[in-house]
C-alpha cells in the first residue's frame, strides 16, 4: 500500500496540533500537586492532582517521577524540579508559580489520632492549621493572632463556649485563608482570650468546600 501524501498544509496542522498538545501538556505539569501518603517497603503511595498512585523508585505518574523513598520521606521530580515530600505533609505544587492563590482543590492526609493538619496562611502569615467541622468559624488563641498581626480588638467581643468552659473572645473578619495555591477571602474568625496549640479550620472556611473523606485522604473542592 503506498504512503498517504501529506500535504503542506496537512504538514502544518500536524505541526500545530503537537505544539497544542506539548503547550496542554506543559500547562498540566505547572498545576501539578503532589503529597506522599504512605510508604510501602521500596514504594511510595503519592497522591497526585487528588488520585492516590504507588510508584517505585525510577517509576513515573503524570510526569511526577519518584526519584528515592525511606520510611519518613520521598524525594520526586517533575520537569527538571526536584522536591522532598514528608510523610502525611501537605500537598506541594511542583513546577510554575502558585503566588495566585487561583487553585481549586485542597487534599489532606491524616495524621496521628486521625486529624488532619496542614500548614497555610492569613492574611500572608504562616500558621498550623487542625480542620474542625464542629468549629463555627476559623479559630485562633489571642497569642497567635498577635503574632500574625491581625487586629483583632477592633472586631466585636463576646463569649465562646469551649471544652474548658466559656471564654472571651473577639469576632473578627480574615482578609485571606490560605493552603497550597488554594485561596479564599473575606473569611469569619475567632480569637479566643485562652492558649491554643493550633488554628482551628472551622466552618467559615470548610463550607466554601465540597468535602469528601476517603480512608486517610480528605478532599476539599472549592464550590463555584
């Protein structure tokens, strides 16, 4: 059978169709996210762009490439990027820049005790998140909301009931709640005259979300 004939401009809309292809597939790899979920002898359980994915060392996922593992840690690859993930961290962007905040998805893993906590950020500052959906709003202890600069005092007081009993408290208003590239504004807070190990992720924050729990994994989709 002989050869098809290719045409110049067939030629040229093949040409094209592959720089579509290469500039979707550079696209995906920037928005890629990746977190190490467990660690199962010489194999890592990666959860990438959401989906849990085991990959041996020199194996590849949607162009994550996971480079070694041991038992606390991973080092993957993506794109020339190289990056060390921590057991049960939160999820990281590998490639681009995530300074947008334009993300839509949140993945957490459980930690011990089965809660899950992340590192993000208000108002810019770097905090310890612990999700609590019997929280009314995002929470935090007088000491932590000082050392973020957050200007508290000129929100309304009143009184929380707590574990402990009631304490004081001021009702304030977050500028931004952040995790990984995913940003929300205008958020409601607490701040508790009392001490707190970590910055509670009340429902503030989480109703913004779709949530969906699954085993050790929970997702947060962002609602339109």
């Amino acid at each position: 059978m002989p050869a098809p004939h290719i045409t110049r401009r067939h030629a040229s809309a093949l040409v094209l169709a592959g720089l579509v292809m290469h500039a979707a597939n550079a696209a995906a790899q920037k928005n890629t996210s990746v977190a190490l979920s467990g660690v199962m002898g010489g194999k890592a359980l990666l959860v990438v762009n959401g989906a849990p994915k085991t990959l041996a060392v020199g194996e590849s996922h949607a162009g994550v490439r996971l480079i070694s593992v041991s038992a606390q840690d991973a080092w993957v690859e993506l794109d020339g990027k190289r990056l060390q993930l921590s057991l049960g961290g939160t999820h990281v962007n590998l490639g681009g820049n995530s300074s947008a905040g334009s993300g839509s998805r949140i993945v957490l893993t459980a930690g011990s005790g089965g809660h899950f906590v992340t590192r993000g950020s208000i108002n810019g500052k770097s905090v310890q998140f612990l999700v609590d959906t019997g929280a009314t709003s995002v929470a935090m202890s007088q000491a932590e909301a000082e050392r973020i600069g957050l200007k508290y005092k000129d929100g309304q007081m009143g009184i929380s009931q707590t574990a402990n009993g009631q304490v004081m408290m001021y009702r304030t208003k977050l500028g931004s709640v952040r995790i990984n590239d995913v940003e929300v504004f205008d958020v409601d807070a607490a701040v508790l005259i009392a001490p707190m190990d970590v910055v509670l992720l009340g429902n503030s924050f989480l109703t913004r979300f779709q949530m969906k729990r699954e085993n050790n994994l929970l997702t947060l989709d962002k609602k339109s």
